[in-house]
C-alpha cells in the first residue's frame, strides 16, 4: 500500500446559520486504504462527504483529492470520485442496466464503452441475471448493490460510500461487507467509508476517525482505538449512591481509572476478572451491597463511549426508525 496520502483535509467546516455541522475535521486519506467515519445520525458525516463530493460548498477549510482542490476544481474531482449514497437513487422504470448506463452518460462517457462496463459491473455484483429487470422488482439488497455498481461506472480512484448497508438484513449486508472488501484486495481501490455500525468500522476499516458534533475527535485502527481505552472496563452497580468509594477502588493492585455515575463505578483494570474479586469484596466491607456487575472487553462501542461520554449503540435504533420512516414517505409519495 502506497504511503501518500490520496485525500488532504484541512480544517474542513460547513456551517448551516448558527449550526455548526461540521467544525474544522482535519485528516488524511491513504491510497488503497478503506477509511472509516465512525459515529450517529447528525454527526456530520454525510454532510462531510457532500463537501469532498463538491455537493456543497465549505463554509471554511481546504480538501484535495488526488492532487485536485475541491475549490479550485470541482469539475476534476467529481470526475475521480464514486458516492454510493445513503439513499436509493436508482429510478425504478428503469433496468438495472439502463440505471448504470445513465450514470455514465452524466459523466460523459460514450455508450461504445458505458454498456461493456456496466454489464461487467452488474457481473461483479451478482446482478448479471437481473441485468434488464426494471429497478421496481429488485429487493432492498438488489437495489444496495445496484447502487454499488453504479458508484463505479466512472472508474474513481476514490469510492464514498455513506451508510452502505443502513436497512439490510444481517445477511444482506453480510454479503455487502465482501464486495466492498474485494474493491479494497483485489482492485485496490480506496474506499470513504461512513458507518455506525461497530462491526461493519471493526471488520472493514484500516483506520476510523471517531465524529462526534462535526468534530473528529480520535483517529486510529480498531485496535488502537480499543487498545487506547487501557485495560478491560469494569461496571459495577451498588445499591447505595452513597458513601463515595471510588478513592478506595483506585488503590486497588491493576485497577487504572475509577468513574462514580449515580449508583455505578466504571472501572478500568489491565486485568478485569482478577480485579473484579477483589473490588466485590472491598464493597461488602464498606457495608454496601452490589446490584450488578459486567465485565467487558475493550472494544469500538467502548472507545466511542471513552471519547464521546456516550454509547453509539444508544443511537441505533433511533437511526434506523428515522430511515424506515424516510422510505415509507418517499414509497407514499410515487
């Protein structure tokens, strides 16, 4: 993997009257690495990609891609990039084939060579059979997969990819998770991947920056970032909000950070299940009770929760009910 960095991203911002959507994000993109934006619905994701896309103008800050300011050259740019958006774009009258086609003509590409390319690419997402079927009798995963191919028409040296399988059975975006690894092994692409699914950042990405507010506020690997909460993460509850025990845990052999929330200590121990003995026995001899104990291995939901003061996990599923309702309303409106 080349070391040069393919995207430049320099205190990129974009400002909607006094909301601030994204502030000053700074960061560099690797040829043939999959880079991952990791964080909820209003992060600022999709907003950051409409301003690489040249979709919408920054309110401040520099990009380039592949050599080409977004400022200077937004021509350029739109021309060496893919978006496989969030949404379905494709237009149901049509095939299939038809939809990728269009896709290469808005990018000028001449039919002699758009329809050999597009059939390839219906190919490479098993859509071949279903190549001049209209868009309205494919599924939801038929649709995603469209979308993936059309993303690809113009051959980008850079594919953004925003929330790719948002709304897919676990099957369904298994089988997304291969494609998008096959572009990254086998055709070494460098993919912009937008997420908040954990497993899909942790499976797919080289590198996650962690967005929080339209703030990036930790870059690193999946294991850096699970490492860099520094031990296993134990939560203990207790009855008793009351005495506050915390400087005592702390002195505890292993035990690296204690957090006090209401009835619950957050502890972190380079050795979670020798730890957890002994922190049971120091509440007891206080006269206190416990109510509950987990132990948890580090992992991306608890690096989000270390950077951020919240799980990701308590924003899913109001993600996913803010999509289904984005559907039925764009389904009752045709």
């Amino acid at each position: 993997m080349s070391q040069r960095p393919l995207v430049r991203v320099e205190g990129l911002s974009k400002n909607f009257g006094a909301l601030k959507a994204v502030d000053g994000v700074s960061f560099e993109i690797k040829e043939g690495e999959v880079f991952g934006f990791l964080g909820p619905n209003g992060a600022g994701k999709t907003t950051t990609i409409s301003m690489l896309t040249t979709l919408l103008k920054p309110s401040g800050g520099q990009a380039e891609i592949a050599g080409l300011d977004i400022h200077r050259h937004p021509n350029e740019v739109r021309r060496v990039v893919g978006v496989v958006p969030q949404e379905y774009t494709a237009d149901e009258d049509l095939t299939g084939l038809q939809n990728i086609v269009l896709c290469a003509d808005l990018y000028g590409i001449p039919r002699s060579n758009s329809k050999p390319h597009a059939m390839e690419l219906l190919k490479l997402v098993e859509l071949q059979d279903a190549a001049n079927r209209k868009v309205s009798t494919y599924s939801g995963g038929m649709r995603r997969r469209l979308e993936l191919a059309s993303g690809l028409i113009n051959y980008p040296k850079l594919l953004f990819l925003d929330e790719p399988t948002l709304g897919l059975d676990v099957q369904t975006r298994t089988a997304v998770w291969s494609y998008i690894k096959m572009l990254k092994e086998e055709y070494k692409m460098t993919l912009f991947l937008t997420t908040h699914y954990l497993e899909e950042a942790d499976s797919l990405c080289d590198r996650i920056a962690i967005v929080d507010h339209g703030r990036i506020v930790k870059i690193g690997s999946p294991d850096e970032l699970k490492a860099s909460i520094g031990g296993d993460v134990l939560v203990v509850g207790v009855a008793e909000a009351e005495p506050d025990i915390s400087e005592d845990i702390k002195k505890i052999p292993l035990v690296r950070e204690v957090k006090k929330n209401g009835h619950e200590y957050r502890i972190k121990s380079e050795a979670g299940e020798e730890s957890s003995i002994k922190v049971i026995d120091l509440i007891r001899s206080k006269g206190l009770h416990v109510t509950k104990i987990s132990l948890t291995k580090p992992t991306l939901d608890e690096a989000y929760l270390e950077f951020t003061g919240r799980s990701i996990r308590e924003e899913e599923s109001n993600k996913m009910d803010a999509f289904k309702q984005r559907v039925t309303m764009m389904r009752a409106r045709r």
